[in-house]
C-alpha cells in the first residue's frame, strides 16, 4: 500500500497511459509507414496473454516473492544482454 492507494492501482494506471500514448503514435504513423503486421498481432496477442495470466498469478502469490522473481528475471536478461553485446 502506497498511503490509501492499492499498489495495483498506480502500476495499472501507467500501463493504460503507456498503452494509449502507444496506439497514439501507431495511429499518428498509419498512411505514412509499412507496419510487419505478421510480427505485430502475434506479439499483441502474446502481450495480453501474458498480462492475463500475469494477473492470475500476481493475485495468488505473496508481493515479496513477486518482486525477487521479477529482479532475477531483470538481472538475467542483463547478463544476456551483456554476453550477446561482449560476442559482437
């Protein structure tokens, strides 16, 4: 809790406001660019899907163990990142 507000409350909040200033620019470019639609609409649908169960997990699992799960998963596609960028 972040004073009287549910944290759930503020995090979905930023992803609706980063999900519209997305479809702001999608749309703002639509007539003026070619669009991989075969690469969009499947990681849209893997996007939400994701989101859906993200959802169903978030609510069954204790916040302490969600954030150590998330700061392994950041630290791991770090060190991907880092390895990949080290071959080059």
């Amino acid at each position: 809790m972040l004073g009287s507000v549910c944290r759930r409350q503020p995090i979905g909040t930023s992803l609706l406001v980063t999900a519209l200033s997305a479809a702001v620019a999608l749309l703002a470019r639509v007539g003026h660019e070619t669009f991989a639609w075969d690469v969009i609409g499947p990681f849209t649908a893997t996007s939400v899907a994701g989101a859906l169960l993200g959802h169903r997990v978030s609510c069954r699992l204790p916040a302490a163990a969600l954030n150590r799960a998330f700061a392994v998963l950041l630290v791991l596609v770090a060190a991907y990142v880092a390895l990949r960028a080290g071959s080059t």
